[in-house]
C-alpha cells in the first residue's frame, strides 16, 4: 500500500550541510554586497505604500520608525547565520516582528516578492560596479590619448603577422586602441541602460492586484524607468548577460594591446622602453629587466574576461523564468570580475604614460626590413607614371637585394633600384638619387599619408582631437547619470524622513 510521504516527513529546515554548502554563503553575500540595497528597497516600497494609500499613514509611519531602530542597533557585518531564518531578508523581516509584531510588519511586504527585490538588489549594486568601471576605462583612455598626443610624430615599426610591416607612429597605434577603448566603453553604458530599469513592481511574476505605483519606486531607487513587463523583470535576465558580455569585450581587446606591449618590450624587438619602476630584477641573472607588470596585466585581463564569461555561460539553456542560476550566487561571482578588472585599468593607466620608444631599436628595424619600400612603389606610380604591378615588381627586387646584403635602404638601394627600374621600364627613372632616398625614408612614408584615419600629423591630430571630444562627452553623461541618482538618493531620504516624522 502506498503512503504519501508527506505525511512520515519529520525532518526540520534547514538540512545542515545545505545551510553550510548554500545558504549560510548566500547570507554572508548578502551581508557584503546588499545591506544598503535592501535598506533603500524597504524604505522606497513603504513610502510608495504610504503615498498611494495602500498602506496607513500611521502604520506606515510606525514601520518606518522600526527600519529606523534596525538600521541603526544592527550591525549586519555582526550576524552568523544560524539557520533560523531562511536568507538576510527573513532576518531583517524578523526584527521588524520582534519590534512591531507580525501582523504590522508583515504589511510592508504587500505587494512585492523575494522575485522583483533579487532582481532590484542585483541592478543596484551592479550599477556602481559598471559606474566605477567606466570611470577608470575613461581614464585609461585619457592616458592613451595624452600619450597618443605626445607621440603623434614618434615613429614605431607596425607589425603584421608577427613580422616588421610598414613604419607608423605611436600616435597613430594608439588612436586605433583609443577608437576601441571608446565603443567597448559606448557598449558598457548600452548595458548600464537595462541595469537602469528597475524591476520592483513585478513581485512574483504578475504584478499585483494593488494599485503599487511602479515609477515613483524606480524614481525614488535611482532608475531611470520600471521595465515594463512584469514577467521579463524576473525571467529575462538578459541585463546579467549584457553587462558581462560588455565587461569581456573590454579585456578581450585590451589584452591584444597587452601583447604588443609583451612584444615590444622583448630583447630582440625592443623598441619600447619601459622604465625602471615598472621592472623586476632576476634573483641570479643581473643582467635582466623583466617588465612583469605587462605579464601582471596580460593574466588580469584573462582572468577577468574568464570569469565574465563564466556568468554568460552559467546563464545558457535555463529556462526563461525565476532561477537561482541567475541570483546570488552568480552575481557573487561575477563581483569578482569586476575586482579584478579595475586592477587592470589601473595598472595600464599607470604604465601607458611611463613608457618610452626606444628610437635606436626603431631606426635600426626598419632599415634591416625595408620597410618603408611600399611607399618607393607608390612614388614610382605618382612621378614615373607606371602601373602599381610595375611599381611593385621593382620595390621588391630593391628590397630583396638591400636585405640580403644587410644594407641600408635610402643609402644602398639607389644603385638596385636602377638597375630593376631599367629591366621593368626599359627607360632610366627622372627619380634622383636624393629623391630615392626621400621616397624611401621613415618621415616621408608617415608624412604623406594623410588620409582620413591615417597617421599623417594632420590626419591623426583630427583624429585625436575627435577622440577627446568623445571622452568628454562620455563623461559628461556619465555626471549627469552619477547627479540623477544622488538627486534621488536626496528624495528617498527626505520622502522616508517625513513619513517617519508623521508617526
């Protein structure tokens, strides 16, 4: 005969390794992350309730009082989890009931759920960290920028696929990493706006039957809007996989700048320097510089944009509804990305505008490559009126026999470019030999290209100038947005002030 094992259940919650292995590390989460996003929730939901009449102006006064006394006889950093109550939101309800009794605290829990507050909590405390983080990218940026200024005709060799490709600036490589920096920073915000919509309201999943004023809560928490529907605030988690997928494409591009600088900065390359506070000493070999910091910021930056990946991947195949995949425990352990990122930020800040390019080490790489022989096939197509193919022919037997007798372009190469201009073009070039050596020089190749993003001193200076105005006025936005919240902030205080002056 079948029993209903209901009925011979007799154990009691919580099961002690479950309160050891889940809930007792929620708690101490809460603790560290949410104590002042639960407060403002109570006190923004309680002045809603009062204001819309749901609740009694007397009783909601009371309960304010009550929050008051909690707030300030409770340490939250004080409390061990004993098992007693289920999370720090049982525990903060249960010392309203110690003050008020269980029938008047239990009324400011009308209308919402543990759904829509989880979900409000994470927004909250995801906001500043996003806030913080996009501050220090905008520093970062304006140290490459202050760099790129100052080195905007500084010239460095630009390498394509591990090989000396063409001469360029400083300047010019670090506008390509600022025009970067500045969308992964434009994508970081895109995410902040989902984080700026507040879920309160939803409670469970419906929103409820009574007349809760969904805005004046958002306005009074710091958000810009409620995100409309009710069952997306609490399923759709998409603004958890926005904000990490943003926060990995920061470290993901700047870890492909790490590595040039890991690059850059080897003996056999060598054409930055990197000063003395920024290097290690070997403990037997003295004669060693290690630059580790650049290692320091390469493994930070993976590690950031692992574990921000790790919280996009916890989120795959769950089911579009409430799940604790996407709460606590997750946000836990995305906080720490976030950590570890801003380490990064700081550190390359820091290190940008200390180094040095090593003009010997450049000067010597691009004469042993010929690098700066497109720029002779461009000349030949210009003044001697010849296809590029033809032109091009030519600059490669010219580089080729400059290479293989270890010479110096603008010096040695006049006498094999005669020779191949005359097998290609039947004719002697009206090039001179000081226009050869013109031609082919590091200066002229960067000079004359000043095209629309290229590193002429006319072109990049645009560019440059353009960057900054885009980093003023992210940063402008990012003020307004910091000023809204304070302004809001200064509301709930004066709102709850005067609920609890009412009692």
């Amino acid at each position: 005969m079948s029993r209903d094992p209901r009925a011979d259940d007799r154990s009691v919650f919580p099961d002690p390794v479950y309160k050891e292995t889940v809930l007792r590390p929620l708690f101490d989460a809460a603790k560290a992350h949410h104590v002042e996003g639960f407060r403002a929730i109570d006190r923004a939901h309680l002045v809603m309730l009062a204001e819309t009449g749901i609740l009694p102006s007397d009783a909601a006064a009371r309960i304010a009082g009550a929050l008051s006394e909690i707030d300030a006889q409770l340490d939250p950093a004080a409390l061990v989890y004993t098992g007693e109550v289920e999370d720090y939101f049982f525990a903060i309800e249960a010392e309203l009931r110690r003050r008020l009794g269980p029938d008047e605290a239990g009324r400011l829990h009308t209308g919402r759920s543990r759904n829509d507050i989880d979900h409000t909590l994470f927004k909250l405390a995801l906001k500043p960290r996003v806030d913080r983080l996009a501050a220090q990218l905008r520093s970062l940026t304006a140290a490459a920028l202050d760099l790129a200024e100052r080195e905007s005709r500084t010239l460095i060799v630009a390498y394509t696929h591990g090989q000396p490709a063409q001469p360029s600036t400083l300047g010019h490589y670090l506008g390509a990493a600022i025009e970067v920096m500045l969308r992964d920073h434009e994508r970081l915000m895109q995410a902040r706006e989902l984080l700026d919509l507040s879920p309160m309201g939803a409670a469970a999943i419906t929103t409820s039957g009574f007349p809760i004023d969904r805005a004046r809560v958002a306005r009074l928490l710091g958000f810009q809007a409620p995100l409309e529907n009710s069952y997306g605030c609490i399923a759709a988690v998409d603004y958890v996989t926005a904000t990490f997928s943003a926060l990995e494409l920061v470290f993901l591009h700047l870890g492909r700048v790490i590595q040039d600088l890991q690059f850059w900065t080897a003996f056999e390359v060598g054409q930055i320097y990197v000063p003395n506070a920024f290097v290690q000493i070997s403990s037997i070999m003295p004669q060693k510089r290690n630059p580790v910091p650049i290692e320091h910021l390469r493994h930070l930056a993976s590690q950031t944009m692992g574990r921000a990946r790790m919280i996009r991947d916890v989120i795959h195949n769950t089911p579009f509804t409430d799940m604790n995949d996407a709460e606590g425990e997750t946000h836990e352990a995305g906080y720490q990305a976030f950590e570890t990122g801003g380490r990064v930020l700081d550190l390359l800040a820091a290190l940008l505008p200390s180094l040095q390019v090593d003009d010997r080490r450049v000067a010597d790489t691009i004469r042993r490559s010929c690098i700066t022989i497109t720029e002779l096939a461009d000349s030949l197509v210009r003044s001697e009126g010849l296809s590029f193919r033809q032109a091009h022919e030519i600059a490669a037997e010219v580089a080729r026999e400059v290479v293989a007798a270890d010479g110096d372009l603008p010096r040695d190469g006049y006498a094999p470019f005669l020779a191949a201009f005359r097998r290609h073009a039947g004719r002697d070039p009206t090039l001179s030999a000081n226009g050869f050596g013109e031609a082919v020089s590091p200066e002229r190749f960067v000079a004359v290209r000043e095209r629309f993003g290229g590193p002429g001193p006319q072109a990049l200076a645009s560019a440059l100038a353009r960057y900054r105005g885009r980093l003023d006025a992210q940063t402008a936005a990012a003020g307004a947005i910091a000023e809204r919240e304070r302004a809001a902030r200064g509301e709930l205080d004066a709102a709850f002030a005067a609920l609890k002056g009412a009692a």
